[in-house]
C-alpha cells in the first residue's frame, strides 16, 4: 500500500539556501524548499514533486537594546530551517535590522492596501498549517467554539498565501463550512467572527473570487455585523458613561478603572472585526452594481458613524472608503445630509501622514457641492488648509481653498487668516518660472474681494505684481491685477504709475490673452486725476481702438474690451470729441447690428453711448449725424433689464436736449404703455356665458376685479389722471417743458441721470461687494 512523504529540505537551507531581511518589516526572510515523494510498497520513489516555500521569522522584540548575538542563536535554536553552521550570517542580518534608519522605513511605507492587512493579535499559532491537513481543519469547525477558532485560523494561515488560494477554491466544503459557522456563530464570538471574515478577505483581494463570496452571501453579513457592531459600541460608551459618573457620586475610582479597561480590551478587538470587515467590502464595491447593493444599505451612514474612532488604521480605511463612494452623486448627497464634513475637520490636520492625505482628497470631492463648502467654512476648515500651505499637502489644500474662494460669500473670510501673505509668498518665490495653475488661479479668486486686494497691494506688493506679470507676459497674473484694479478705494491710485506700461501693451503684437487683461485694467481705472487724452495721443491707441472695432477683426473677447475701454475714455470730455472726430460712433453702429443677439455687447455698446451724449460734440453727431436714437428706441423694451435701465437713461437725456426726438420718444413709451394696457384688459375679459355682475345701484363691473380702477396701468404726473383714460404723448411734451420738472432738469418718474452710473460689469468677473449698474453674466 503506497504512503504519502513529506520532507523539508534542510540541506538546501545549508548549502545556497536565501536568507535575507524582510524589505519593510522587522523580520528574517527564508526561502526553502519542500519535496514530496510518493513510495511503493518496497519502499520505492514512485513520484516526487518538489514545491518553493517561504518563512518569515518576526522580530517585535528587536530593538536599539537588543543582544544580537542571544537573539540570533534564538532564531538559530526555534528555526530548523535555519543550520547552526550560518548563526554569523544570521548575526549581521540582526545587526542591519536593529541599526536600519526610521526614515528609511518611512520611506517604504506606502500607503496601506487592503492584501497589506496586518496580522492581528489572536493569528498566532503552535503549528505550521499544511494544505494537505485541509480536512482535518474543517472538521475542527463542527465543535466547540474554541476549537472551531482554532480550525478557522489554522485556514486563514492557509489563505493568507495567495498559492493556496486555487486550492481551497476547490475545497467546497471547507468554504461551506466556513461561511455556516460566520452566519450561525459571529456574534458569540468576535475573534471567530474576524478571523472567518479575513479568510474570505483574502479571497476578495482578486477580482476573480468575488463570485465566490457573492455566492455565500459574505457581503450582506459583513453589512449586518458592522451595523451590530457600532450599536454595541453605543451601547459600551453610554455603559461607561454611568459608571464614571456612580463613581464620581461614590467617590469611588475602582469600577470606573475596571470597566475603562475591559472597555479597551472589547474596543482592540472590535475594531480588528470592523477593519477586515470594511476592507472586504472596499474590494468588493469594485463592481459598481455592489456598490450601489451597499449604498442601499445605508454604507455611507455606517461609515461616517465610524468616524469617530480613534484608531488611525481604521480611520484610514473608512476614509479611504468614504473616497471611494464619494465620486457617485447619489453618495454624496448622503453624505451631505450628515455631519460628514464636521468629522473630518476634526483629522484636519493630523500627525499620520496617509490619514492626512485621504481625509484631504476626500474633502477636495466633496468640495465640489456648494452646500458642502459652506459646511467646511463653518466648521472652521480655512485656518486648518492654510497651515497646510507650507506642507506636504499643499496642492490639495490649494485645491480646496480654491473651491472655497469661488463663493462670493467665502472670499471676505481669507482676510482674517494667514491665507493672502502665504499665497503672495508663494507668487514671488516662483521666480520666473510659470506659476501653478491651482495657485494663480486661487489668487485671481481672492483679488476679486476689495479687502484681498488691499492685502495684495500692501507694501510693494502691487509694484512686484506688476513687475512681474509686465516682464513674463502672463495673462493670469494680469487677470489678477485686474481683479485687484476694479475695487474703489485710496489703493486704485497706485495703478497710475503703470498706465504707461499698461498702455504701451496694447499697441504691440502681444498675445492675445494678454492684451485682453491690460486693456480690462485700464478700462477699470475711472481715477479723476488720470489724464486720458494724453494717454490716447502718446500710445496712438484711437486707430487701434477704432480698427478693433470693426466685426471679426479679432477675437470677440479683445473687441468686448476695446468697447469698455471707449466707454471708459469717454468720461473725459476732450477724449469723447477725439472719438467721435476718429468716426468711431458709425463703427459702434455697425458693431450693434452685428452683435445684436450679445446682451453683453450691447449693454456696453449702448453705455458708451450714454456717456458720449453727456458730452456736446458727441452728443451733436450722436443725434444730428446717425441713426442711435433709433437703435435706442428699439432696444428700449429689450427683454434684458439692464439694457432697458441704460436705454431709457440715455434717451431721456437725447429728449432733453433734441425736441423732434423727444417727441418720438415719448410717443413710443405712451405706445408701449398703451399695449400693455390693452394686453391686461384683453387676458381679463370676463367669462362669454356671465359677462357682467351688478352692484347695488345697477352699474356693471368686471368680474375678476375693476380694471378701469387700477392706477398703476396709467402714465402719472403727480397724481393728475383724466377721468377717461385719454392721455395724448403731447400732454406728456407739455408737462416736460412746463415748470413740472425734477431736480435735474428731468421730469418726475424718469430717475436722476445727473450721475453718471458704474460701468456695467464685464464678462471676466465683477465687483462683489459693490452694486453694479448691470448684473447679468457674460454666459448665455
């Protein structure tokens, strides 16, 4: 009868056999072999197979302390694999390990994964665990439960060598066995409960034995377990909780002591539960349709609860986890509807190192909801990221300060923190070097607030910003400081000294971008001291202005702010006669007619034109030489309201001073009016069946309300309405050259245009703390 041999070789160990240290661990490596060999009844190899193995001898108690020479004949004496004759070889490998560099180590150290999954206390063994012994293994599961702990772990070692995985994949009822016992048994026993789950673990760290655990339901249990879990975690702190405070009222320390320390014996262990548990779930939400089977059982919830651990390892991976979902809307959300946020600001910023970085790329997704970076504001995140500016994380904290910036309501708080100073630093330290897009990019956000901007300008700062953007040429960093040149204020006067540099662009053959930037700075510089026309004749800027006026001639952007900066010059009297001499109010009509379907262009447009008929030379060839009154009627009741606003300003001063257009005008408002009436009356009208009811002295009146009664569908001058309702546009001539007049010159109900009004914003950001004349957006 044949007989199974199974033989280590030593004699490999003594003559070339590899032993070496482990690369992150403390910890021998050793590599052998074992041969098994079938014999025949006479004794006779009949077959023999030979198989490579590796053991790996752990060192916990080495240390800087350490007698080298004791230990190594330790490992010598426990380890046969290991000859006598190579104890001085085992010696220095000891004295490399207790004398390697923690930076070294740290250095290895890569973030932990889920096949890195230490061993936990309760793994260790007697016995080397063999697969040939699979069913002695099993058969330990159907007693006590100590035995079947005994049996699961000695599978677990098995398992944990990914040779044998193919192996117990064909061992059904070693598998069957493993999943019954979890099911039946996981909550007498926490250390059985965590070493079943670590085998099917190993199992999920390949993609191609996820089917398996689908099959035994491994998933929904583990779900089940952790939710059991963190309930009687519940239930450990409020336990604890009564007993410090009987203990406090008893003066007594001794049942509070006693019960803090099971309490972190039970904590040590639950938490080994809930990390292997959790990791094998993270591999298992590969599949996006597992994913969403977790989601449905509330994962994220459960999650965000264990947050509130203190374990790091586990904290890790339930961030990481937390990552992971985080990327799918619907996950998101419910982490919006929970103190997500407010627990991860408390790891922000923390001492472990992989901790940091998830939690940090964690809040960068979540950035991206505005609800959910209000959240981050309120729970006092700004100060956190900027401390993190001089650290390892800088690009992610930039990031999520960058997200932060883009609200209007958030600029206004980096004032009141080392933000600006650090980011400006950073600005300068580059050199000449292009800046990083996040960094430029968060700047141009926070120079849109007045308060920043003051921050920026301090000391030389607008002078190196400056200096800088005019010698590397980039339109990022001039987009900033034009952020910066839109606010009012004392500082605005600084920019005086640059507009020669500023202006000096425009007329070379400078990129594109670039130009846009200085042209929107100077148009933002609306300073009374600035002397205008000298800048136009010594930088010859008419022709280019009038030149880039001209359809297609450029780019739509650079035309839109060669538009503003005509109506900035034009504020300037001697400036308005030198464009309208130049015959750029025809090149502003045609401009009009070809971009009549941009809002944007033609609230500009039509602001240019409010400012030149303040003017009387520009006002003269406006009304007398072209056709903009017209173009003004007719945007008169343009769905946008801003140009609306601008129009009606503008043509009550055309009307002013220009009779024949006066009357056009106000005939097309009574017009206007007169059909909106109509339009009322008409959607008004009473039912064909029951047109009128009666009042008590038979008159009849509408049914859903007397129209004729209604004020507010009549032109008023002072309360003076005729009886009829017939109100001529001559009445309203009448009443304008009368002694009816506002203020200013202007009738009362039209609004003061003695003042001229801020130019309306432009399409490359605007004021937020300030009101502006239009405020609509560049995008349509």
């Amino acid at each position: 009868m044949s007989c199974l041999n199974i033989q280590i070789m030593d004699y490999l160990i003594k003559n070339g056999g590899s032993l070496d240290v482990h690369p992150t661990e403390k910890a021998l490596v050793v590599q052998y072999e074992v041969e098994a060999t079938i014999l025949g009844e006479t004794g006779d190899t009949m077959l023999g197979e030979r198989k490579e193995c590796q053991k790996i001898i752990r060192l916990k108690s080495l240390n800087s302390n350490t007698d080298i020479a004791s230990l190594a004949r330790k490992v010598v004496e426990e380890c046969r694999l290991i000859s006598p004759s190579r104890l001085p070889e085992v010696e220095q490998l000891l004295f490399y390990l207790q004398n390697r560099k923690k930076s070294a180590e740290k250095k290895e150290k890569k973030q932990i994964k889920p096949r890195d999954l230490t061993p936990f206390e309760g793994m260790e063994l007697d016995e080397e665990a063999n697969i040939n012994s699979i069913d002695d293994y099993v058969e330990l599961l159907y007693e006590d439960i100590p035995e079947k702990i005994r049996g699961a772990t000695l599978i677990l070692h098995l398992a944990r060598n990914p040779d044998n995985l193919e192996e117990l994949l064909q061992n059904e009822t070693a598998l069957g066995a493993l999943a019954r016992v979890l099911r039946e048994d996981w909550k007498q026993s926490v250390d059985l409960a965590t070493t079943i789950i670590y085998v099917f673990f190993c199992f999920s760290s390949f993609s191609q034995f996820h089917g398996l655990i689908t099959h035994y339901k491994i998933g929904a249990l583990c779900m089940s377990i952790i939710e059991h879990e963190l309930k009687r975690y519940d239930l450990w702190q409020d336990e604890l909780q009564k007993k410090k405070k009987a203990d406090i009222l008893s003066n007594l320390k001794k049942e509070y002591e006693k019960a803090l320390k099971k309490y972190h014996g039970l904590l040590t262990k639950q938490e080994q539960l809930l990390r292997v548990a959790l990791y094998l779930l993270l591999n298992l939400s590969e599949d996006t349709r597992t994913e969403l089977k977790m989601r449905n059982k509330n994962i994220v919830h459960l999650l965000v609860k264990t947050l509130d651990r203190d374990s790091e390892e586990l904290l890790v991976l339930v961030v990481s986890f937390l990552k992971k979902l985080s990327i799918f809307l619907e996950n998101k959300n419910d982490m919006a509807e929970i103190d997500t946020v407010e627990k991860l600001a408390k790891l922000v910023p923390c001492e472990h190192e992989d901790l940091l970085n998830v939690t940090l790329r964690l809040l960068l997704n979540l950035s991206f909801d505005t609800g959910l970076r209000s959240k981050m504001v309120h729970a006092d995140l700004l100060p956190k990221l900027t401390s993190l500016l001089d650290e390892a994380q800088r690009q992610i904290a930039m990031c999520i300060l960058y997200h932060i910036s883009i609200d209007d309501r958030f600029k206004s708080m980096f004032a009141y923190t080392d933000c600006i100073p650090q980011v400006m630093k950073m600005l300068f330290d580059c050199g000449e070097q292009r800046f990083d897009a996040e960094l430029i990019s968060f700047c141009i956000n926070l120079a849109a607030n007045k308060r920043n901007a003051q921050i920026m300008c301090e000391g030389n700062g607008l002078k190196m910003l400056m200096k800088r953007a005019l010698k590397l040429k980039d339109p990022l960093m001039m987009k900033m400081i034009r952020n910066i040149s839109q606010h009012d204020g004392p500082f605005k006067n600084l920019f005086i000294d640059y507009v020669g540099d500023l202006a000096a662009q425009i007329g070379l053959k400078e990129e594109e971008e670039f130009v846009i930037e200085c042209l929107g700075t100077l148009s933002n510089l609306t300073i009374p001291d600035l002397d205008w026309e000298l800048v136009l004749k010594e930088y010859n800027l008419v022709p280019y202005l009038k030149d880039h006026l001209k359809p297609g001639s450029a780019d739509d952007d650079l035309i839109l702010e060669v538009v503003i900066m005509i109506g900035t010059v034009s504020m300037d009297d001697s400036c308005a006669v030198m464009l309208a001499k130049s015959g750029i109010i025809p090149a502003l009509i045609e401009l009009l007619n070809a971009q009549q379907e941009d809002d944007e262009f033609v609230c500009q447009i039509v602001y240019v034109f409010y400012q030149m008929v303040f003017h009387q030379a520009t006002r003269d060839v406006i009304i007398k030489e072209t056709q903009a009154p017209a173009y003004l009627i007719d945007l008169m009741h343009d769905k946008n309201a801003e140009i609306r606003k601008v129009c009606d300003n503008t043509l009550d001063i055309i009307a002013e001073y220009d009779v024949e257009w006066g009357k056009k005008i106000q005939s097309e408002k009574f017009r206007w009016h007169n059909s909106q009436w109509l339009e009322m009356v008409e959607n008004q009208q009473m039912d064909e069946a029951e047109p009128f009811m009666y009042g008590d002295d038979g008159e009849p009146f509408l049914q859903n309300g007397d129209i004729l009664e209604r004020p507010d569908l009549f032109y008023s001058a002072d309360g003076i309405i005729p009886a009829d309702g017939a109100i001529s546009p001559e009445f309203f001539t009448d009443f304008q050259n009368g002694d009816l007049l506002g203020p200013q010159g202007f009738p009362n109900g039209y609004g003061q245009t003695g003042v001229t009004p801020a130019r309306p914003a432009t399409a490359y950001g605007f004021r937020p703390d300030e009101q502006f004349y239009y405020g609509y957006t560049a995008s349509r």
